[in-house]
C-alpha cells in the first residue's frame, strides 16, 4: 500500500517495496490522485515502474478525472498538523505549519541562483483539483544539462534526448520550451503532493519547503 512504511530509499525518485516487489516512480500519480482528494484507489501495473508519459502529473490527472469519482460512505480520514515540525538537511529545509484556513496550503523556494537556466523560483498555492489541472499537473521533471550527462555516461536514459525530458542548460530548455516561466518550482510542488500522500490520509495544513527533495519530503 501506498504509505510511508512501504518507502524504499531512492535518489531522485519515490519508490514502495514490499518484499521482493518494488514500484519505481509513483509521486505523479499519488499527486494526481491526492489533488482530487482520492482516498481510497487501486492502481494496477505491469512493470516495475509508473508510466513516465511527458514526465508531469496531467496525464495521470486526466485519466483519473475521466472516469469519474464514487463517494463512498465513510468519513473521510484526515493529518491535521497542530503543531510546527521542521527538518533540515544540509542547506534544505521543510516545515509543516498549523494553518488557519481548511485544505493544504504549500510554499516552495527552489534556489538554483548559481545556475542561470533556472534561477530562484518561489512559488505558493492552495492544492485544489482545479488549481492543480491548471497551474501544476503541466510541470514536468527537469535535469540540468551536467546531471543528464552523468545518468547517459552510466546507461540511464540513453533512449531519450532533450524532446523527450526537461535538460536545462544555462541557457535554458535544450530542443525544448518551458510550460511556464517558472516550470521547475511547479514540479518541485507536484512531487511534494505526491509524496505527503504517503502518510495515508488527507493533510491539513502549511507546508513550506526550500530546496527540498523526495526523501527530505
């Protein structure tokens, strides 16, 4: 199941194991389904991990909207955060906050000042379904220009070119465009959602970030 428990330690990714089983990339689905406050959900694949599609949210959000929700009758559960809880590992840091107004509130500072594709973002929102089909689902995965050289130079994502997958050079998107001015900070969000479903009910609260990653999440 799709908790925290299940969490396996991965770099760039979130992944649940189980036993010999292991499921690769499941935070752009769980965000999907957690924008549209979906509690309860079997998802069935074929493959050790989620399909990539352009590598944001809005494919699994479209699907899932499509087909419609059943309200079930039972209460929904929820993580109501009442008192302020922080975390910092080196120069990242992410605090969840009581929060005065219903639903989750969230806060990202992506600080990429040395690196002039992407600069400093700040970007602030309240997740709703609607908020989150225009403003989030979009946003895709992005790799700086140096770190997909590394993964090609050990034989990971040598099928795909910068068509395929956000590679930012200090220039910007390589044979690529920005879906919004501020892309990245929008992604960083998504994968935020995606991984606080992993405490397994609806969260309540402010959740400000700054530079963090899946496993500071």
């Amino acid at each position: 199941s799709a908790v925290v428990i299940n969490i396996a330690e991965r770099s760039r990714r979130t992944t649940l194991k189980k036993g010999s089983v292991s499921i690769e990339t499941i935070e752009h689905c769980l965000a999907a389904a957690s924008a549209l406050g979906i509690d309860n959900l079997i998802v069935e694949i074929d493959g050790p991990e989620m399909p990539a599609a352009d590598c944001s949210s809005a494919e699994y959000f479209k699907i899932l909207k499509r087909i419609g929700l059943v309200e079930q009758p039972e209460n929904r559960k929820e993580f109501v955060i009442s008192e302020p809880v922080s975390i910092t590992s080196g120069d990242a840091s992410i605090y969840a906050l009581p929060y005065a107004d219903d639903g989750l509130n969230i806060t990202y500072d992506l600080d990429y000042s040395g690196h002039t594709g992407i600069g400093r973002q700040i970007f602030s929102c309240r997740v709703t379904p609607e908020g989150f089909e225009k403003h989030l689902a979009p946003a895709r995965t992005f790799l700086l220009e140096a770190e997909a050289k590394q993964f090609q130079a050990r034989g990971i994502g040598t099928h795909l070119s910068p068509r395929d997958i956000l590679v930012i050079s200090s220039d910007g998107p390589i044979k690529n465009s920005f879906r919004f001015p501020n892309e990245c900070v929008r992604h960083k969000i998504v994968d935020l959602i995606g991984d606080l479903a992993l405490v397994g009910r609806a969260v309540k609260g402010r959740v400000v970030a700054y530079k963090s990653g899946h496993s500071l999440n």
